[in-house]
C-alpha cells in the first residue's frame, strides 16, 4: 500500500464538512419557510407518553 493511501487529505475533509453544513442550513431554511418545522420538531423528539 502507498504511503500516500494512509495520509488524511484535511482539505477534501473541510470542504466536505462544509458542503455538508450548507446542505443541512439550506434544509433547514426550506424546510421552516414551508413550515416543516413542527413537523421535524415533533418527530425528533421521542415521547414516552403514549394513548391508546
């Protein structure tokens, strides 16, 4: 194996890393502006209490 395959390429990871946050902002400015919110709220937060 190269030595090259074992060494971290940091800047592939911090692009990466903030593509994935712009993604996830954008989401979550779609997803409020449609008014997901609520939806995503409640469905992130388990509750114990449960009806029959």
């Amino acid at each position: 194996m190269p030595t090259s395959a074992t060494v971290i390429d940091f800047t592939l990871h911090r692009k990466r890393r903030q593509a994935r946050a712009a993604g996830e902002l954008m989401w979550a400015m779609y997803a409020a502006r449609a008014g997901l919110a609520v939806f995503t709220a409640q469905a992130a937060k388990p509750s114990d209490t449960r009806r029959a």
